[in-house]
C-alpha cells in the first residue's frame, strides 16, 4: 500500500483497530511498519514509546525522492545539510555533525570530517536511496542501545531483499526502473533481479545516475557534473523455519566533475590587478564505499534465546578531493613572472570491522529480555597533498596529515527488559549498556616532536520509556534517554596552520584532555485517533553536557622589525564547554475524510541554546512543517503538499535572519497495469523564491542569501515495471 510519509507514521502511531474496518484500504495491523530502531528487534511503531519517522521505499518512489538531502524534507524534526553531489549530514531536532549514529543494514557508516565538527569536507551522504527499503530516526539520545555517537538521536537504513521481489512459490522476480530528476536535470536507472532456487535466495540490484548541479533560484552556482553507481548483492540461505544466512555486498561510487577549483584558487581571485591571472581550473571530487557483511539469524528458541543475530561486516570509505589551477603570473614588482601549475588532492579513508550480535528471551508473559555485544574497530585518515610546478620543474611537493592516522576500537554489552503490567496496558522498557573506546594515534608525533595522546574511555548509558494504553485508540508515552560520544580524532588530533592572508595567521591545537560529550532526552508524548482523525505529538528537553567547540586560547598582534604593524596570529583549540540545550514540540495530524481522502499536516518547533553564553545555536530551525491532500484511488493517486516555515529571527548578534515562506509540491501516480507504475512530481510549483535556514545559519547580517536559495520550479518522473 502506498501512503505518504506522513501518514505512515501516523498510522503505526495509531491503535491496530482499523479506521475503517469494511474497506481494502484501510490499514489494518499487518501493514503497520515494524521498526528496529527501539530495540534492535522487529517492534510495531505504535508500541515505541518514543518518536520515530519512517520513510518506505513506496514513499522515496511516490514523492521522487532521489537524493539523500531529499529524504526527510516532510519529516518534521529532521532534516540534511548539503547539496547532491557535495558533502551531506543529518540533523535530528537541531543536533548534527557526528552527533547522530547512522546505521546501515545493522553497519555503522562512515564518520564526516570539516571544520568545528560540521562535517563540510566530507559528509556521510554515501546512500543510494533507491536500494533502500525503510529509513528509521530515532529522536533524542539513544546510546543504551547503540553506544557511542547516538547523542541526539539514530538513522537507520534497510536495504531490500529478494523477497520483496518474489511472492510465495515464485522462482523469479524483478523490476526496471529508469526516471528524471529535475533538481539535478539526472537520468537514473535501476535494473533489479530477484531469484529463488530451492532454499537459496538472491537479489541483485543496480543503478546508474548521470546529472548536473544542485542549482539555486537564481541558477547562479558553478557547474559540475555527477555520475553515480550503486551495487547491491545479496545472497541467503534458508535453514529452515525463519532461520538463515546471508551474505551481502554493496557499493556505491559517486564522481563529480567542475571547472572550478575555489579550494585552491580562492587567494588568487582578486590579484589579477597584481598580474595574477587564472587561466584554467579543474576539480574531481571521488567518493567510494563498499560494505561486505555475513549474518546467522535463528529464530529456534534454546535455553538463552528466542531469537539470535550474529553479524561480521567490514565497511571502508574513501573520498578524494583533486583541485587543478593554472595561474599566468605577470608580477614584476613581486619578481614573479611564471606559469604556474598548481594540484592540491585531499584524501580521506575510513575502514570498519566488526562483529555485531542481539538477542531476545521471552521469560514470561509480563518480561522479554533483549541483549547483546558488539566489537568494532576503525581506521581513519586525512591527508592533503599540494604540488606546484613551474616550467616543468617542481616547487612544491608535500604531504600533510590533518590527523594523525589512527585506530579505534569500540566494545559494548547492553541489556533491555521489556516488562508489561495491567494486563498489557503498561509497558516499560529500561535498558543499560556499557561502553569502552580506545583510540591509538599509533605513536604519530605532533609538530613539538611530542606524541599525540592515546584516548580511552568507558560509558554506563541507561534508557527508561513507558507505553501506557490508555484505550484501545489512545496511548502516552514517555521516555528518559542518555547518549554520549566520544572526542573524535578530527577534533582531539588536528593540528593545523595556514595563513589564509598576509595579515592574517591562524592555528589549531591538538588536545589531548577532552572528556566525552553526553546527554540527557526528557520526552512525553501522546497518539491515537479519534474517529477519522490520527495523530500525534510529543515534547522533548535535551541537554548536551561537555559540548566541544572550537574556542580561542591566544590572540597577538605581531609588528615587523620596523615596529609597523605585520599580522594578527590566533590559536585554537577544541575544549568542552559547560552545555548546550535544546527543547521543543512536535505534532502531527491526519483526518482521513474517506478511504481514498486524506488531509494531513506536521509542525516542528525548536529552540537551542548556549547555556554559558546564551547564544543561539546555528544548527535549530523555526517553527517549520506541512500541510496538504491527498488521494488514493485503485490506480491514480495524487498529493499536494505545502511546505512552510515561519521567519527565524532566533539568531545571535550580528547574524543573518530570514523570511518565512511557502512552497507547494505536487504528485502524481498511476498504475498503468499491475506491473507497470508511472510516478510525477513538481518540486516547488509556484516557482517561489525562499532560502531556508539552515542553508545560511551563522552568515553575517547583510550577506548575500540569493547564492544559496532553494532551486525554483523543477520536475521529476518515474516508470517502474515489475516482473
């Protein structure tokens, strides 16, 4: 059954008795989604006792949602940084850079690298949503379950399986999908092949994207071009009964290509008075990942457990950044006159092993016992190269490290008691793990000839949720979460210094002293529905303890031998603060006014605050949401959906605000045959001019907003045919 975003959580919100009872399309409790999210096992979203958004693969398809920075734009309390093609993050009620634990098929993702943590170099955008089957985020500090990083909240991707291909007896299944997105002016196609033999099962799924720049209104961005693969192999064997083994690869690789080299050039733009004259530029940004994994799930009960994962899985990463510039330089009076040949490659790689492994017990009627213990280990790198030549001779050839190379090595143990009380109207879940992290700079030394620090570190993280039913179409939930992550290498190891201009000197100090961040989520709820109307709302506190930002520790204004002024110099360093707190509310709301008639709407409301200096936080968003209709008939659906947002005027001294808006999507869906679907979308039908927040949160006041403005009116289609 397809059904947008929206309305899908707020119907595994809702009680399993059916709106509409008599009807084929009303949903009944087999077609509510099961979430993984709450306690690493199979649970129906209406009995978490905590806010989730799910987003199914019927919805990426409906509302034409091709990129991850599209996926939560309905979503109220979500949202992703970042432009196709460039670095991407996800926030979860404000809370972003590696503060929220991605995971993939039970894998942890790779980690983002730039500047305060923001994640700007490299983000961890490295999804093909069209392998994906659901995407889960858990809200509020989540770490009892899923230890180190889930501070502010999980994302959870599932990719597909061959049985979502094939029905029960069939040998041999698939589709083809090929589409147009509007956005990036990108062609994709996925061709998928699903086959069953005896007890053994296969997928294998490809896609292929070619496409340009994400644009602003104004089409004003440098150009580039993007070209995208995906592979996803899976391979299981059935024991028997719902016990398996399986075996997966999946690899993605994204290349974009520009005739623009900012990065490197970016000193030299306004020195062609001075006889500095770019001539040619070029930049080639790669981005790979490939994860392998094997996994035993049993659901044979033994003495210990009624169900068992076991995982191993490896997950590397890797992007490389080129730059190319070519400078004519014509500067006598600097006694400068060459061709200048100019390469600076950034690398960054990242390597994951672990071995994962959940289990549950049912004791009796009123306990079920979840537990596990994961081992990981991570390598990572950052490494920039800059070489220049002149008349084929080299000047320059050096290779620094941003951080030293290291290893980190993680092990948790984490229990969960599901108890139900009143007869089942109860239900309260307290969970508790402990964690221990270790990260090795492996003897690596900073630029004093001393050696960077070895960190380590061990957590106790608990959770307490309860459900409790009030009557069968009704329920409140509340739900006191911990999360805590540990100083990342890029913030506890970097060392680095640069002279961006002749007056101007900066450097950032490794530090070797800084405790975890952690965190506290306070959250209450209540959903249900009444008659035709479902929905939901919940409020939440988080405060964030230790919080690391850069912070100024020295600042001199150095003269030259003359005693004129030369240059400011300033040193950084990564320290925690006291703490940081966000708060706010979140509601939705469908009235389902027939079985093919819906309206809908969602709002989300932040505030985030430095609790020692009282500024803003640039990362929260105002007071946001949807409204909209939609139909579902046997063969024709459609939506229409506003997007609004109020002004933000929440911003610190000095800073930027902007105007509130509101912007109509529209789609269109049709079943040609049972085996063939056409979708259409048009983003932004109004052509509306609009720049959200977060796409220009800390600018100065008075800055140009227009560069980055959303895209102006863009199309999207779709035609699958199954198989």
């Amino acid at each position: 059954m397809k059904r947008r975003p929206l309305a899908a959580a707020i119907l595994g919100l809702a009680s399993a008795s059916n709106l509409y009872a008599e009807t084929p399309t009303s949903p009944s409790s087999n077609e509510l989604e099961l979430i993984v999210v709450s306690g690493r096992a199979e649970k129906p979203l209406k009995d978490v006792a905590g806010s989730v958004s799910v987003v199914t693969n019927e919805e990426i398809e409906q509302l034409q949602l091709n990129d991850m920075n599209q996926l939560f734009q309905y979503e109220p309390g979500v949202e992703v940084t970042g432009e196709a093609g460039g670095a991407q993050n996800i926030l979860v009620r404000g809370m972003g850079g590696d503060r929220v634990l991605i995971i993939k098929d039970g894998m942890r993702v790779n980690e983002g690298y730039g500047a305060n943590g923001q994640n700007d170099i490299i983000g961890r955008g490295f999804i093909e949503v069209d392998t994906l089957k659901q995407v889960e985020v858990a809200k509020g500090a989540a770490s009892s379950l899923y230890g180190s990083d889930a501070l502010a909240g999980i994302v959870v991707f599932t990719t597909k399986d061959a049985s979502d291909y094939l029905e029960d007896g069939e040998q041999f299944g698939g589709s083809i999908k090929t589409g147009y997105n509007g956005i990036t002016s990108q062609h994709n196609v996925s061709p998928t092949l699903a086959l069953r033999t005896g007890n053994f099962e296969q997928l294998l799924h490809t896609t292929f994207r070619d496409g340009e720049e994400q644009q602003n209104y104004d089409e004003t961005q440098d150009p580039f071009e993007i070209e995208s693969k995906s592979i996803l192999y899976k391979g299981k064997y059935n024991l028997g009964g719902e016990d398996f083994i399986s075996f997966s690869i999946d690899h993605w690789n994204q290349e974009t290509v520009g005739d623009s080299a900012d990065g490197l050039l970016y000193y030299f733009r306004g020195l062609a008075d001075y006889g500095y004259n770019i001539v040619a530029e070029q930049s080639v940004s790669d981005k790979e990942t490939t994860a392998y994994q094997l996994r035993y799930h049993s659901e044979t009960p033994t003495a210990i457990y009624d169900q068992v994962n076991i995982s191993l899985y490896n997950n590397k990463s890797e992007q490389e950044d080129e730059q190319y510039g070519q400078l004519d330089i014509n500067a006598p009076m600097f006694g400068v006159i060459e061709i200048r040949d100019m390469w600076e490659t950034g690398l960054y790689r990242q390597d994951t092993i672990g071995l994962l492994s959940n289990a549950s017990k049912t004791l009796n009627e009123t306990h079920t016992l979840g537990y596990g213990l994961d081992l990981e280990q991570t390598e990572s790198e950052r490494t920039v190269h800059q070489y220049r030549e002149v008349a084929g001779s080299s000047t320059l050839d050096s290779t620094t490290e941003k951080f030293p190379e290291n290893e980190v090595a993680r092990a948790g143990l984490f229990i969960n008691d599901e108890m139900s009380f009143a007869n089942g109207q109860l239900t309260v879940t307290p969970g508790l793990r402990y964690d221990w992290y270790e990260m090795d700079p492996n003897g690596a030394l900073k630029s004093d000839d001393t050696p960077f620090a070895s960190i380590e570190e061990s957590n106790v993280s608990f959770n307490l949720g309860a459900l409790y039913r009030i009557n069968p179409k009704l329920s409140a939930f509340a739900q006191y979460g911990q999360g805590f992550k540990v100083p990342a290498y890029d913030l506890a190891y970097i060392e680095h210094y640069l002279q961006p201009t002749s007056e101007y000197i900066y450097e950032v100090l490794p530090a070797d002293d800084l405790s975890p961040e952690t965190s506290d989520t306070f959250e209450l709820g209540l959903r249900g529905h009444l008659g035709p109307v479902a929905f939901s709302t919940a409020a939440f506190y988080t405060e964030y303890d230790d919080f690391l930002e850069t912070t100024l520790i020295h600042q001199e204004f150095v003269n030259g031998d003359d005693g004129s002024f030369s240059h400011v110099f300033e040193q950084y360093q990564y320290q925690n603060i006291e703490s940081v707190t966000i708060k706010g509310i979140e509601a939705s709301a469908s009235w389902y006014l027939s079985p093919t008639i819906e309206l809908f709407a969602n709002a989300s409301y932040q505030r985030g605050e430095n609790d020692t200096t009282g500024e803003y936080l640039t990362s929260i968003s105002p007071l946001s949401g949807v409204v909209g209709a939609s139909y579902s008939g046997a063969k024709l659906s459609s939506q229409i959906l506003v997007r609004w947002a109020d002004r933000m005027e929440k911003v610190n001294d000095g800073a930027t605000e902007t105007a509130g808006y509101g912007t109509v999507d529209w789609t269109l869906g049709y079943q040609v045959m049972d085996s063939m679907s056409v979708n259409l979308a048009v983003n932004n039908l109004m052509d509306k001019y609009y720049v959200p927040y977060l796409n220009v949160a800390g600018w100065d006041e008075g800055s140009d907003l227009s560069v980055n403005a959303a895209p102006g009116r863009t199309f999207s289609a779709s035609i699958r045919y199954d198989f």
